[in-house]
C-alpha cells in the first residue's frame, strides 16, 4: 500500500520521465509487482505518459494502490484522504497556474512613454543613466548565463530592480503585480541584478586622483569656507533581517534590526569610499576608527593627521 504519508512526495513526481520506476520507490518490497499491475491499469507506462491525463492518472493509481492494502487501519486514514483529493478540498495536483490580476505590460507600454520626470520620479534615475546601466547589464556575466529562450529582458531586470530599491514600502508581491512575475522571478531578479550593481562598485567607488582632490578642496574653500577639504564623511544605517544570533547587537536607536553603513562623498555627491557591516547599535566613531580608511588617512591626504 501506499502511506497517505507519501501523498505528497508521490504527486510531486508525476511528471517523470519513469513514473513506473519512481511509483515502485515508494512502495515496500513485498507489494512492487502490485505496483506495477496497478499502473499498468491506469495507462502510466512510459510510451503513453505524455498523452494521458496526469491527474486522473495519479488519482486512479492511488484508489488502485490503496485497495492492495492489507492494513486496515491504515486504508482507513488512506481512504478519508482520497476522498479529500477526489472531493477537491484540497488541491495537490494541479498544474495550472491561477490567473490574477497584475499591470499588463507595465515595462513595455507604460514605462516608455513617461517623461524624464516621471521616469526619475519613478526610478530614481535618469532616463540616460538607465539606457547606461541596463547595457551593461546586457552583456554581463550575471546575464549571459540565462537562457535566452527563457530570461526575461535585460530592461525589465534593471527596472524592478530600480523600483524595489526605490520604493521603501514595496514588497515582492508588490512588484509582481507590477512587472506581472512570479514571487521567485521578482527574488532572482533583484538578487541578480544586485550582484551585477556590486560588481561595479570598483570602477564607480574610488579615491580621487591628485588634481581631482584640488579641484574638489577649491570648492569647498570657495563654497563652504572649509579649506583642505576634499569631501564629506557621515553615517546610515541598512535595514536586515535580524540573524539568528547576536540580534540585539544590531538594533540601532531606532529600534531596528540594521547594520552601518560609512560613506564619504564629493562635492558631486558621489561616493568615493564605503566601509560596511558593523551592527547597527556600533557607534559612528566606532565604525570610523575601526574602518579600512583609517589606517590609510596619511597616505589618502598626505601630511600629518593629528
């Protein structure tokens, strides 16, 4: 017989290539033969799999299996729960995805015709940076490795990505009734296109050259009245899910599970240093003194710090 304990495991495997072989696993060793006659009853030898009608064919393999049984306290519970699967109470087997309602073609009827505004007030960025950014991302080891029959378009990656990160309130669920995608979808798309975002950091985050830091020092001077300047240091925090040990050390002032983030920027507001990962209840001279920079303030200025 088979256990109403391998309900499940048995219907998740319908779809194999072997259904004989993979029904036989499930059973004990004295009843395989019965098995097998019980299968070839319902048409579920191999040659005929691709044309019959799974679910019934799992439904009638199960009543078949279950009148083998010889136990009849087990058959009893076994029973109870067929007539749950047959009375559709509940629903193990069906491979049809329910419809519901999401923005048809949000990416590519909508988006398009947004003003720069709009599109910035949207994204966050500019219509040019974007176009930049999803090129790139085109021809990036974290894209080329999709199959091309089944990836989704390298502008409809970077854009809900832009819009999770963009939108503080917005959940998964959300974006996939924007971007009409699945919940696992929207997670490989953010989670993709996050590592391509990091992989840039290299090129976009680094320490000015000699003649940029005069140019940047003058401005401060003639702005700001700050001379010797070459750039502006402060802190934020990154909200996290809380880890499963250590959490009250990341519970910054706020009562939020966070970690540090350090930043330095330019008189371009772009950021030229990063130091992050302390807890979020560290403090800012904590996360300074303890950050990469640190140590390298006289080589990165020049001259004598204290």
């Amino acid at each position: 017989m088979v256990h109403n304990t391998k309900f499940i495991d048995l219907i998740i495997i319908y779809e194999s290539t072997n259904l004989v072989d993979t029904l036989e696993e499930f059973l004990p060793e004295s009843q395989p033969s019965g098995a097998v006659a019980a299968v070839g009853k319902v048409g579920l030898q191999n040659k005929t799999v691709e044309d019959a009608n799974k679910n019934t064919m799992i439904v009638n393999t199960i009543a078949l299996l279950m009148e083998s049984s010889s136990s009849e306290s087990d058959g009893e519970e076994d029973r109870i729960l067929l007539h749950k699967i047959l009375s559709s109470d509940i629903c193990l087997f069906t491979s049809e995805r329910t419809p519901r309602n999401c923005i048809v073609n949000y990416a590519e009827q909508i988006v398009p015709t947004y003003s720069e505004k709009e599109f910035r007030t949207n994204f966050r960025i500019s219509r040019s940076l974007f176009e930049n950014l999803s090129e790139r991302f085109l021809h990036s080891r974290q894209y080329k490795k999709l199959r091309e029959d089944k990836r989704l378009s390298h502008r409809v990656h970077l854009l809900v990505f832009l819009w999770f990160a963009g939108h503080e309130a917005c959940s998964n669920r959300d974006l996939g009734d924007r971007f009409d995608l699945c919940l696992s979808a929207v997670t490989n798309v953010i989670s993709r296109v996050t590592m391509f975002i990091s992989s840039l950091s290299p090129d976009v985050i680094k320490w000015p050259t000699e003649d940029k830091k005069r140019a940047t020092s003058e401005f401060f001077n003639r702005k700001c009245f700050f001379s010797k300047a070459i750039g502006c240091i402060d802190g934020t925090h990154i909200r996290i899910d809380p880890p499963k040990t250590g959490k009250d050390d990341y519970i910054d002032r706020k009562g939020i599970t966070s970690i540090c983030l350090q930043g330095i920027c330019n008189e371009d507001i772009k950021l030229i240093n990063i130091f992050v990962g302390y807890p979020g209840s560290s403090y800012d001279s904590w996360v300074f003194t303890n950050s990469t920079i640190y140590d390298k303030l006289s080589s990165y200025f020049g001259g004598n710090i204290n």
